[in-house]
C-alpha cells in the first residue's frame, strides 16, 4: 500500500432501494442524509425508482451508516 492519502483509492459502489420518497423534496432530503456519512463521496438519488446510487471510501463508510441515516430522515431501506 502507497502512503498516499489525498482522498482516492478505494471506491465502492452499491444502490439502495428507499421506501417512501415522494417527491423532489424527499429525494434532496434523502441525497443529503447520504452525503453527511462519513467516506460517502457522492449520492444519486432517483425519485422514480426509488434507488439511490452511492459511491463510498469502503474504509469509512458502510451500509448500515447509509440505512440509519436514510431511515433518520424518516425513510425506509429495503434490501
Ligand atoms: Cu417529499
């Protein structure tokens, strides 16, 4: 392993299927709850199928960190 530590290096990806989102205001709410999770680098919620694309430092973020923080919002994620 390099010593580099900039940010990059390891990125892992995974889609979450969220109960409950509404409408534009719901998908931002739930973008956000995402992007607050530490090692999450980026979130792409879609309204209309309910999925939300994340990219993550697997070493600081996980997806259960992911879950409590959509279902803090009041959401539910289904696996
Ligand atoms: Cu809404």
């Amino acid at each position: 392993m390099n010593a580099d530590s900039a940010g990059s290096g390891y990125e892992s990806t995974l889609v979450l299927h969220i109960e409950g989102m509404s409408c534009n205001h719901c998908r931002i709410a739930v973008q956000r709850a995402l992007l607050q999770v530490p090692g999450v680098r980026t979130a792409e919620v879609d309204l209309a199928s309910g999925t939300a694309k994340v990219t993550f430092d697997p070493t600081r973020a996980n997806r259960l960190e992911m879950e409590k923080a959509v279902e803090g919002e009041g959401y539910r994620v289904s696996s």
